[in-house]
C-alpha cells in the first residue's frame, strides 16, 4: 500500500465515521430525543477535527488524486456524498425544530402578554379604568408546553 492509499484509507474511516455519527444524530432528532445529542456533541468535535486534518495531508501531497487506486477515488466519493447528505438532512432537522421551538415560546410570550397588559375597561364615571395589581395577579395565565424537540 503506497503512503497516498494510506491516506486516502484514513481519510474514508473517518468520513465514514462521522457520517455514521452524524446519522445516529439524525435519528435521535427524528425520535424526538434532541437532549440525547449532548452526548455525542465531543465525539463529533473530534472526528471533524481529524477529518479536517486528515484531508487537508491529503491535499498536501502533490498529485495524490491520480496517484490513488480507482477504488479507492470510487469509495472516497460514495463515502463524501454519504456525509454530505446526513449533514444536510441534519441541518434540515435542526433548523425545524428550531423553528417550532422558537413559535411555541412566541405562543407563549404572546398569551403571557395579554394576561399583563389586560383589555382596557371603563369605571362607572366613563374613565379608562386601571386594573389592580391584585386582580392582574388574581388572573391566571392558560399556556401548557409539551417539550416535543
């Protein structure tokens, strides 16, 4: 095995790697178990900081796209569109859940204000009446979260 196929080996064992794990990210999102990805949030620093190393002493080496086997070029290629497309499908999730959880807390900040600033009333005389601090602390505040994301 020349020094380039050995790179070239290093490189595919990491993006798979990372695109395996960027996979089992993905389907904790789709389970809705979005916490879950803490856990696996040093690991994948790791391997994108060795994927970026591994690629970039690949680039170094002058003519090492030709000097690789077909297979192998062949296999590097599956193995970048396997990562790219789990990175786009994650981002896609991410950005979802994203949005949801941003509309919820937007429902409820939305509910919390009506319950503060109250429809304004008249008193007996015709004049805007003021409601009372015991009465706006007296009305309670309907909102209910489920944490779904």
């Amino acid at each position: 095995m020349s020094p380039t196929d050995a790179n070239f080996t290093r490189v595919l064992a990491v993006t798979n790697e990372l695109a395996a794990l960027i996979e089992a990210e993905n389907t904790l999102l789709i389970e809705r178990r979005a916490r879950e990805l803490a856990s696996t949030e040093h690991q994948k620093a790791e391997l994108s900081r060795t994927y970026q190393e591994e690629l970039i002493a690949l680039r170094r080496i002058p003519g090492a796209a030709q000097s690789a086997s077909p297979e192998m070029r062949q296999e590097l290629r599956k193995a970048g569109t396997r990562l790219n497309r789990a990175l786009d499908e994650q981002r896609r999730r991410v950005l979802a859940a994203r949005t949801v959880s941003e509309r919820v807390l937007r429902a409820i900040m939305d509910e919390v204000a009506k319950v503060r600033s109250p429809v304004q009333a008249y008193n007996r005389t015709a004049a805007p009446a003021t409601p009372s601090r015991r009465r706006m602390a007296a009305t309670p505040t309907a909102v209910a979260f489920h944490q779904v994301v």
